[in-house]
C-alpha cells in the first residue's frame, strides 16, 4: 500500500522538548498518566508519512455487517422455492427479495425445485401468503433499526455500536437455522432487518470518519460494494446446498465480523468529541500510520467540531440550514435510488433474457444480475475519486432514463401485439446497460455522500433518518410495484420510472455539489449557502 508524504512547514518551538522528541496531544492536556510512545509524532526530514493500508482494512471488517445484510437480503431467492408449500407450479415470479438498492426478483420458473429432499426433511411448507412476510420483514425491520441505531452510535461509539447490533444477525440466523415453523422465520428475518438498518447508519459512519479526504470516496463504496458482494455470494452457494447449509454458511458472516470489530478502534472523531484526546490520537496512528502527524489531524478534527457545538436535538437538524440542506439531498439521492426503477428491469431479467431467445435457467440470470453488480460497484470505487461523485450520478441517471425509455416502447410494442422477436436483443442489451450505470452511479454514491454531508453533531441523527427514507421507498416500490404493472401495464411503469431519472438528473446537476477533494468544512460552507 503507498504512502502519502505531507510536508510540515513549521512547527512551534513548545511541540518539542530538550531530547528533540514531540509532545503527545495528551501531555498538551496535561494528561500525567499519557506516556506511551506511540503518541508522538517523530519527524524524518521534516516529513511525516501517512499510511492508508489499516483504513482499508477497518473499513472492509465493518463492512462484513453489509455483506451480512447482503447474504439475509438475497436468501428468500434460492430458500423460498425449497420450503414453499405445493403446488409448485403456482408459485411463478411472485417472490421479492428486498435489497438496500433494489429488489431483487425470484424468477422461480422450475417444477421441480420444491420436491428436493432438503424441501421435504426440512418439515417447512409456507403458504404464498407466508412466503410474503418473510421476504417483507427485512425491510420493516431495517425500518425500525435505523433510528435508535443514531442514538446509540452517539451514546457508546460507532464500534461499541457495530458490536452491540451484530448480535441479532447471529441471534436472527440461529433461529431461523433451528426454525420449525413460519413464526421462528418471521422472527429471524425481522430481526435480520433491525441489523441492516443498523449497520446501514453506522457502518457508513465509521468509515467516513476513520478515512483520509483522499479516500474517502473510495471507502465510501465499499458498504455497496460489499452488499452486493453478500447477494452474489447467496446466489452462488444458494445454488448448490440446501437452504439449511446456507443460513450456517451466512451465521458465518456476522461472527467474523463481531471478531473483526474487537480487534479495530473506536473513530478518532467520536473520541475527541467525548474529550479523549489521547485515545483519539491513538486510534488515528493505529488507522493512518505511526509516522502520521496526528496533531495536525486532530486539530482538523476538533475544528469541526467547534464549528458544530455541542450535540444537537432533533429539532437543531431542521433548524440549521447546512444540516437541512445536507439531510434534504441524502433523503432524495435515496429517493432516486429506488425509484429509479431497478426493481422492475430485475424483476423483468428472466423474461427480457427469454425474449432475446436465451434458456438460462433463473438461478443462473440471478447469478449473471449479481455478478454485473459486484463488478461495477467494484469499478466505480476506482473511479469515485477521478471522475467525482456527481459526474457519475448525471452520467448514471442520463443513462439509466435512456434505457428505461426504450424498455417501456419495447413492451408497449410487445404487449400491443407486435411481432418483437427481430429485436429481443434490444432489451436484453438495455438491462446489461440499466445495470452496468445503476452500480456506478446511483447505487454506491447515495450511501457515500450520506456520510460526507453532515457535521458530528447531527450526523448520527441525519444518516437514521436518511436510511429509514431509504427502507420506506424500498417498501413503498416493492408493495406498489405489482399494483402498478396491472394499472398502468409494464410501459407506463417502465416510463414512471424514467421520468423519476430524468428529474434526478435535472436535480442533482443544478442542486447538488461536487464533494470529491472537499473537506467537511468546505462542503458545510456550500450547504450554509457561503460558495
């Protein structure tokens, strides 16, 4: 991993004393008991060197907890047709997995899928009615998670708070490993929910404030990056073993990350804010390097938390500009992100891939769908900090509006009757596009940006907030969509959707600043209405 060289133009004559060494922040607080040496800031050449390898290592084991919420996301897709009670031959697309991002559609087209010894031994035969609540739960459950989850991360820290809401996924997976009836399943994906919506708050949280502003964004993807990973994952491992040997397999997950969380520091910004300075700087040489100038660091720290005061109520969000503003453009990206019509292409991928002539079996366009995502998103984290957050969403939103258009003239042409055969490419071609954009641009950017827009004293109340508008359009999508396929027919809903792009790139290009390079200062300044 490289290093990055900061040069120190000067220095006070009080930072050192008669041995040449630096003082620690904590002897800068006359803290008698702060004698560890990792706390100074030794200098080669007037240089310090600031290290990025254990900020990408902090920020992958907190972002176990969106591979966790991945993996519970995406299980309803290979699980439900083995527990789902006959006839099988009924049971056709109706299944939804709600996802952060989107909703991923059970194309179950097979006959044969529920007959499987894992099926009969398993002693689980749910009603359509039942399949339905136990692919709704998550998403209610992430619902109620996200709020207290800003209270909490407040009140014990950002990693105290990781640990303390990684215990339902373990508990959540437990029993719906050992579950006998569909009440233990309603349990366990309930709860499942309630730690994804946690962990999407403080998981973002986290990283945003352990990361350098140079890469920052990059970090910021990988909470995207590592959901659809999880979801990936399911559909691969899903494939193969039963529905038992999958949830074992996920339970792994959440204990690698409750492990994975003993090991890192709590945010040096958390600390500083509760005073602990030494702490604070001990958590920065642990996560930037032993040779990182942590004074330098704190200080910037600190600055932001002067500007921000003292920890603000509920009403102090609606009553800052900055922070309205900022908590106005978080609400909407999450808006646009569901809204921009992901669920319907996924839940159409199946038949789009049967149109153009193609015998994938569901399972594998599944598996394609995942692997696009993880893909992209991957490409995206390399491009955040080049091409900037707000290129990408306008280049993604442009995109996906395109796409959406000429899937709603492609099924009005369909559904009217038209011979489509000469053009089933056409669609087939759009849904690979429509995902390609979707991960680089309004897929990762919206949970990125949530966390660089708020100061601290608002941020774990603003992000809570921000996530549960996300789970609530992601409710609103699922339960609405079918009732808006049979209203409006699959055109005008592939054209809504268009239209909710279209004006998310009308509102971000005249709305919406570029935060790539910019620190917190800098971007509150925007949102205080001072350019």
């Amino acid at each position: 991993m490289q290093e990055k060289v900061v040069t120190i133009s000067q220095m006070s004559a009080d930072s050192f004393k008669g041995s040449g060494k630096i003082k620690t922040v904590s002897q800068e607080d006359n803290d008698p008991n702060a004698r560890n040496p990792m706390l100074y800031d030794p200098l080669q050449d007037g240089a310090v060197r600031t290290s990025k390898k254990m900020q990408y290592v902090a920020a992958l084991v907190v972002c176990l907890g969106a591979v966790a919420a991945g993996t519970a996301l995406a299980w309803t897709s290979p699980v439900l047709p083995q527990i789902s009670a006959p006839p099988v031959e009924a049971i056709k697309d109706t299944n939804a997995t709600i996802t952060n991002s989107t909703t991923i559609a059970n194309a179950t087209t097979t006959t044969t899928t529920a007959a499987t010894p894992a099926a009969e031994s398993s002693g689980l035969q749910l009603t359509l009615e039942q399949q339905t609540w136990v692919s709704s739960l998550v998403a209610i459950g992430a619902f109620f998670g996200a709020l207290p989850t800003g209270y909490i991360a407040d009140a014990i820290g950002r990693r105290y708070t990781a640990l303390v809401m990684d215990v339902p996924f373990i508990v959540a997976w437990l029993a719906i490993i050992f579950a006998k009836s569909a009440g233990w399943l309603y349990f366990g994906r309930f709860v499942i929910g309630v730690s994804t919506g946690s962990f999407c708050v403080v998981a973002p949280m986290y990283i945003s404030e352990i990361a350098e502003t140079s890469i920052r964004g990059t970090l910021g993807t990988l909470f995207q990056l590592l959901l659809t990973f999880g979801i990936l994952l399911v559909y691969l491992i899903g494939a193969v073993v039963s529905w038992t040997t999958l949830s074992v397999l996920c339970l792994m997950v959440p204990i690698a990350l409750f492990i994975g969380m003993l090991i890192l520091p709590e945010t040096p910004t958390y600390l500083l804010k509760k005073g602990r300075r030494g702490d604070a700087a001990l958590s920065l040489k642990w996560l930037w390097g032993r040779y990182c100038d942590s004074r330098s660091a704190i200080q910037m720290i600190q600055t932001d938390l002067d500007q921000a005061g003292d920890d603000a109520s509920f009403l102090d969000l609606f009553r800052n500009p900055a922070a309205l503003k900022g908590l106005i453009i978080s609400m909407l990206l999450m808006f646009f992100q569901q809204f921009s019509g992901i669920n319907a292409v996924i839940f159409y991928t199946v038949p789009i891939f049967q149109s153009a002539g193609s015998t994938l079996d569901p399972s594998v366009c599944s598996i394609i769908v995942g692997f696009v995502q993880v893909v992209m998103t991957l490409t995206s984290s390399f491009l955040i900090e080049r091409a900037g957050r707000k290129v990408l969403l306008l280049f993604s939103s442009t995109m996906m509006t395109i796409c959406l258009a000429i899937l709603g003239v492609y099924f009005q042409m369909k559904d009217g009757g038209k011979d489509v055969s000469s053009i089933g490419w056409l669609p087939l071609l759009c849904v690979v596009l429509f995902m390609i954009v979707f991960s680089i641009g309004y897929g990762p950017i919206p949970w990125l940006m949530m966390g660089e827009l708020f100061l601290p004293d608002v941020k774990a109340t603003a992000v809570a907030l921000t996530v549960m508008s996300n789970w609530f359009s992601v409710f609103v999508v699922t339960k609405c969509f079918g009732s808006m396929i049979t209203a409006w027919g699959s055109d005008m809903t592939f054209w809504f959707f268009g239209f909710c792009t279209l004006s998310a790139t009308l509102y971000v290009a005249f709305m919406v600043l570029e935060t790539k390079g910019r620190s917190s200062a800098q971007i509150q300044m925007w949102l205080g209405g001072n350019k």
